[in-house]
C-alpha cells in the first residue's frame, strides 16, 4: 500500500474470511473514548481480519509476516461470547514464548463477567475497550518479577495477539496503571499483592468499525526511518 499521512505507510491488505460479518450487536468504545484514546483507525484504515491458516492474504498464501503485517488493534467486537477452548488454545500457543531464564513469570486469566470487565475498564486511561470486549485476558506477573519481566510479558502479549489473530479473534492490548491499578485489577480476579495486572487484552470476534469515526493515522515508520546498516 501506498503512503499515508507522509512519515507513515499502510501496511498492505488482504481480504476478509467469508463470514466475519456475521451475527450479534456490536460493542464499542464511543466516539469520545476513541478520541480520548487518541489513536483508532477507520473502515479503510482497519485491516480485514483474515484466516492465514486457510491461505487468505493476498501475497501468495501464508507466510509469518503476513500474520504480523495485518495484526491491527480490535476495539469493536460482536456481542459473541469466545469459547474457553479458544482461549485455552491461545495460551497454549502464547506459553511457548521465550523468557529470561525460560523464567515464564506470566499467568494469565480470563474475564468475561461484565461486572468484572467494567471494574478493569476504570483501571488505566484508556482502558475503556475492556468493558466492550466479550473475554478479558489480564496479563499477571507476581512473585517472580525480575528485571527482564516487562520484555518477557511484552513477547508473551504479543504471542497471545499473534495466536487470537490466527483464529480470526480480534484483539487489543491496554495499560491498567499506575501501579496500585495494577495491583487493584489482580484483587478483582481474587489475587492479593504481589500479583499485578499492568497489561489486560480485549478479546473478540471483530465487528466492523462504524462509519464516521475520527481518523487518525494509522500504518508504521517505513523501514528507512528505523533501520540503520552501520559501518565503522
Ligand atoms: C503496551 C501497549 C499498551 C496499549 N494500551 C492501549 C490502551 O490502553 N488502550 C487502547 O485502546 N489501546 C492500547 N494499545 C493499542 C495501541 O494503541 C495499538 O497497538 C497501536 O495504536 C497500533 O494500532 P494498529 O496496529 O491498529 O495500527 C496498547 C498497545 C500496546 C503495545
């Protein structure tokens, strides 16, 4: 895809799994939690969710980058509850991601009680998708936090996102902070200090984005920004 909005450039797209538009109310943030957010993306910036297993995208078939090319970020979704299979198909692919030490400082739990989902909702600024969202996954670290657990709980998110995406789940990640929200998102899952959540994932069968919201832009740095090839 071409350039957008000068510094950035669209990723390319593919089109999408013959059913996704099906069934069930849509939830969403309202237009005021997305500009708040201060970075959503519209129906033409939204990239089809597409079902890489079955060979979709439009460069040839399924490759590795084409499933982290058009990961987006999910912030509708249908009112359609995610099987616990699917989600414990998630994390069974997610818990083979690397950490320092082989240390998988990770648990995670899953949330689809609304009232749950409402209290996580109010635990980080933009965190608004969390009530809108059928399945909640809090990401927790606890007793064994150590100096490389951020890294290893940013490659694990990223795993669980890549693994939701293959099923055709749409997903999003948000911050619950500062801290004591953290530790206040594990107590409401019933975990006690030192357990914390800082991350939760919204997870979901994607409904398409309504028409009309603010864009802002979408698509990433092109390579020429981010890489440099030094020689001495
Ligand atoms: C560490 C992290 C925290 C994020 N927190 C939030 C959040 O609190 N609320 C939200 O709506 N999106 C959140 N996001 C999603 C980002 O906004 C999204 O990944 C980014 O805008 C790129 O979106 P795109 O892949 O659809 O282009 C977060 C993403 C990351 C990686």
């Amino acid at each position: 895809m071409g350039e957008r909005s000068g510094k950035f450039e669209r990723t390319r797209t593919c089109p999408a799994r013959p059913g996704d538009d099906t069934g069930g109310q849509v939830l969403g943030c309202s237009e005021e939690e997305e500009v708040l957010h201060g970075s959503t993306v519209t129906d033409e910036d939204r990239e089809p969710l597409v079902n890489y297993v079955a060979g979709g995208c439009d460069d040839g078939g399924m490759t590795d980058t084409g499933l982290i090319t058009s990961l987006r970020a999910t912030r509708f979704f249908f009112d359609r509850a995610v099987p616990p299979e699917d989600i414990e198909a998630i994390v069974d692919v997610a818990r083979w991601t690397g950490s320092a030490r082989n240390r998988q400082p990770w648990r995670f739990v899953s949330v689809s009680d609304h009232g749950v989902r409402a209290g996580l909702s109010r635990l980080g600024q933009y965190a608004q998708v969390l009530a809108h969202a059928p399945t909640v996954l809090l990401l927790l670290s606890g007793p064994d936090r150590g100096r490389d657990t951020e890294f290893d709980l940013g490659r694990v998110c990223q795993s669980v996102l890549l693994a939701a995406h293959a099923r055709s789940l749409g997903s999003c990640p948000v911050s619950l902070y500062p801290e004591d929200n953290a530790r206040a998102a594990a107590r409401l899952v019933g975990l006690a200090a030192p357990w914390r959540a800082d991350h939760a994932i919204a997870l979901g069968h994607p409904a398409p984005v309504p028409p009309g919201r603010p864009a802002i832009p979408a698509g990433r740095k092109p390579v020429r920004e981010l890489l440099t090839h030094f020689q001495p």
